[in-house]
C-alpha cells in the first residue's frame, strides 16, 4: 500500500471516529493508540461492533466483508463504514444478522 494510500486510510479512521462522537459514542482511531497491525481501524463503545473502514474510490465489497469477518471477535458483528470523495460515510453489514440482531420485527405477543 502505497503513502497515499495509507494517509487517506488514516484520515479515514478519524473520519468515522469523529462522526461516531458526534452520535454520542467514545471512539478512537484504533492504531493510534494500541499501534499494532492486529489493532481495530476504529476503537468504540457499540457493543457487538467489529468496525472496518474503507476511504476508497474504488471498493470491494465481498473483499472487505471478508477482512472485518477475519477480524472481528466471536458475536461480535462485522460492519464496514465506507466513502468515496464527496460522498458521504455508508454502513455496510451481513442482511442476516442486520435482520436477526440490528431490526428484529417487535415481538407481537
């Protein structure tokens, strides 16, 4: 990955972080503190969230679905918060656990 690459990824990190702490969430840029290659794109306090970030004109879905599934702990769900130039930040994840776990139907009991 090229310098360029990297700085727009980082800018990235901090992008989501920031857009997190407007919504009342901590967040952090995850390798600005814990510095390993291991760490979070994006340390957070929304429980069950594995967060991935992609700043990318050019983007792999089923790529980066696979990377933050890899990634992720067990229970925890993979989402992906992903922007091209002058776009805004998109939230992508798994329609199955969206459906089961995010927006389950209100039980009509």
């Amino acid at each position: 990955m090229g310098r360029k690459s990297k700085t727009k990824g980082k800018v990235g990190e901090r992008e989501v972080a920031e857009l997190l702490r407007r919504h009342g969430y901590q967040a952090r840029r995850g390798q600005q503190f814990a510095g390993g290659t291991d760490s979070p794109d994006v340390v957070h306090d929304m429980p069950g969230m594995h967060v991935e970030v992609k700043r990318a004109e050019q983007f792999n879905l089923y790529a980066a679905l696979d990377q933050a599934n890899a990634d992720k702990k067990p229970k925890e769900h993979a989402i992906i918060f992903h922007r091209k130039n002058g776009k805004p930040w998109v939230v992508v994840m798994d329609a199955e656990a969206f459906l089961r776990d995010v927006a389950p139907l209100p039980n009509n009991d």
